[in-house]
C-alpha cells in the first residue's frame, strides 16, 4: 500500500518536477547531461582502444552527433502517435526481416543486412525499439494485471521476429529484441505462476534447442564459455585476454594510452565488444566503478521517470527500456570477464558502433517523449 502511495504522489507531482524549458523542448535535461557525460567518456576510451586512430574517432563523433539528433527528434513526437503508429512500424519491421532472409545481403556467414540505393541497414536494429513500443501500446488499452490471454498474445507478437532474427542468424540481436518486449510483459503484471510453468517448459527443452537449433559457432562459445583453457590458443584465447587486460589494471590502473594488453594487439575486438577491458586496464577497479556509477545514475534516471509518467504506455515503455538497458551492460561486462558465453554484445556508448548507437539513443529519446508530453486520453490508469 505504501508503494501505490508513493507511486501516485510522483504521479501527482509529474508537471510541477519538469522545468518550464523541459516542457516545451521535450528534453530531460538530467538524462541528456549524463549521456552526453557517458558519450565523451566513450570517446576517450575508443582512443586508447583503437591504437589513436584520430579518424575512427571522428568515425565515432558522427554516429553520435547522428544519435542525439535522432534521441531529439524521437523526443518530439507525442505517445499518442507511437501508440497510433505501433502496429504499422510492427508490419513494415516483419516485412523487412523477411526481406532479409530472401534478398538481404550476406557477410562473414550471415545474412542480415539489407541494401537500398547503396545504403546498407540491418532491420534487426530496429527491432529493439520497434517491439517494446508495440507491447506497451498492445497494453496499453488493455487491464493490468494482464490475463493469460494477453500474455500469450503478446508472446507470440514477440516470437515472431525474434525468430526471423534467429534465421539470419543473429541469436544476440534474437536475445536483445525479446528482453524489452519480457520487460513490458512482466511490467504489465505476468503472473508467477505463468513464469513458473514457462521456466519448467523450457528447462528440459534446452537439449533440444542445442542440439537441433544452435548452429556449431554458437555451441563453440558456450564450450568456451565453460572452460575457456581448453583451447587457449583458439576459441578461449579472447576471453583469457580479457581477463588478463582486466587484472593488470590492479586498483588505479596503467593510466591512459598506457595499456600493454590492448596497445600489444594481445586483447581481440579491443575498440568493440572487449572495450571494458582496455577501460580497466587503464583506469583500474576505480575507474570501472566511476563508470558503473555513472550507469547507475542514468538507469536510476529512467526507471525515475517511469514512475512519474502518468500512462500506462509510459511506464511500461520507459521501465522496459530502462531495465534493457541495465542487462546490456550487464552482458557485455559478464562477457568480458568470463561470467556469460560471448554474444557479442557492445557496451553501451562506451564501444565503437554505428546502428546500436543510433537505436539506443532513440531508445532514451522514447523515454524523453513519454516523460515530456502531457497524459494521453484513454491510456491512463
């Protein structure tokens, strides 16, 4: 009872926390201070990582100045039109994925781009806003707790493109398109006893899944995953480099540009998905926790405002999408320090990107725009 309460004095006190000048540029200020800190922290650490290559810098400084034109302009556009929109975006994304599998372009053994007047695009990406954006709305007219009946309906909305992802194959992307549509569904009041008879269902279901659907490079992380020293000079060289890199940072670290491990080229994928441990080595435990500390702020941020917007679209996007967040940090530094298998999961705006950083930083302008813009007729609750 206490929770309801204080719930819906943050409700009540929604319009009166914005300030006059959030109100009318539809930005959180707070949010885009602390990004924009994560950003440049980013930069910096690319810098070392890359070997001081000035020009994917640059390369690095566009996808951003691209991503926070794209956060701003996302932030705009009212909830009421994503919520009028969902189901068109859900289609054209379905209709593009399967564009991918017949014409999409292939490279290193997958196919998961699609080429268009010599633009090239990976529809996956957008996938990982599209889809939160039509459970919640999906919800969002509907009552809470959500019954059987919704759950499974949304589950199946869910599995659709996350199976065609899977095909291409991109079991990573798979995973990071399912994880908000999971966050909005159990947000939304998924009751234990469906979690419970899912988990039970799909416990036993897992040899089947290796043994018929992973494909031989996956299975090859997960045996990697396990016992990395089976094979220290093939599959578990990565992650034994990482740990390496990670270690010899000690408390205090090497110091910027002084790191042995990544400027020796003994560290793989240093500038992407290994980026934490170029970080660690460098800056050590204090500067890995200041970074950590900084991702608190902003996840605490988010899930702040999810309890302020006033809609049940808001709250169900904005806390999905916040929670999205936390478990891509948390993959990428698990991955890299050998607690989870290698997806290859880049740590956000920290690692090199083009796309992942364009959707994630709509991800947040989605944020801004439930936060920002007065309460929508009939989507209250």
């Amino acid at each position: 009872m206490a929770n309801i309460d204080f719930s819906n004095r943050l409700n009540t006190n929604h319009k009166t926390s914005l300030s006059a000048l959030e109100t009318k540029i539809h930005i959180d200020i707070t949010l885009l201070i602390l990004l924009i800190i994560l950003a440049g922290v980013g930069i910096f650490t690319l810098y070392s990582a890359s070997g001081q290559k000035i020009e994917t810098v640059w390369r690095q400084v566009f996808y951003l100045g691209i991503g926070f034109l794209a956060m701003i302009t996302v932030s705009q556009i009212p909830p009421r039109t994503w919520i009028k929109f969902s189901a068109f975006m859900y289609l054209c994304g379905i209709i593009l994925l399967l564009a991918v599998l017949v014409v999409g372009t292939s490279s290193k053994g997958a196919q998961r781009w699609l080429e268009i007047f010599r633009f090239r695009f990976q529809p996956s990406e957008m996938m990982k806003f599209i889809m939160p954006v039509a459970i919640a709305s999906y919800f969002s007219y509907r009552s809470i707790p959500i019954n059987i009946k919704d759950s499974i309906a949304a589950f199946l909305i869910t599995l659709i493109p996350v199976v065609l992802i899977s095909m291409q194959p991109d079991l990573g992307t798979s995973i990071l398109v399912f994880i908000p549509c999971f966050f909005v569904i159990f947000m939304g009041g998924l009751s234990k006893t469906i979690i419970i008879s899912t988990l039970l269902i799909l416990a036993p279901s897992t040899v089947i899944f290796w043994k018929f659907f992973m494909y031989e490079y996956q299975q090859k992380r997960v045996l990697t995953f396990i016992n990395p020293e089976n094979d220290p000079w093939g599959a578990g060289w990565n992650i034994i480099q990482s740990k390496i890199a990670i270690g010899s940072g000690g408390i205090s670290g090497k110091g910027w540009l002084h790191g042995t491990q990544s400027h020796l080229n003994f560290l793989p994928e240093k500038h992407t998905d290994f980026i934490i441990s170029v970080f660690a080595e460098e800056f050590g435990l204090i500067g890995v926790i200041a970074l950590l500390t900084l991702y608190v702020c902003i996840i605490a941020r988010c899930l702040y405002i999810s309890l302020t917007v006033p809609t049940l679209f808001g709250r169900l996007l904005a806390g999905s999408l916040a929670l999205t967040f936390f478990v891509y940090i948390f993959i990428n530094m698990g991955m890299v320090s050998g607690i989870l298998p290698v997806v290859g999961v880049p740590l956000p705006l920290i690692s090199k990107g083009g796309t992942s950083l364009l959707t994630l930083l709509i991800n947040f302008g989605l944020i801004m725009s439930v936060y920002t813009h007065r309460p929508m007729h009939g989507t209250t609750s």
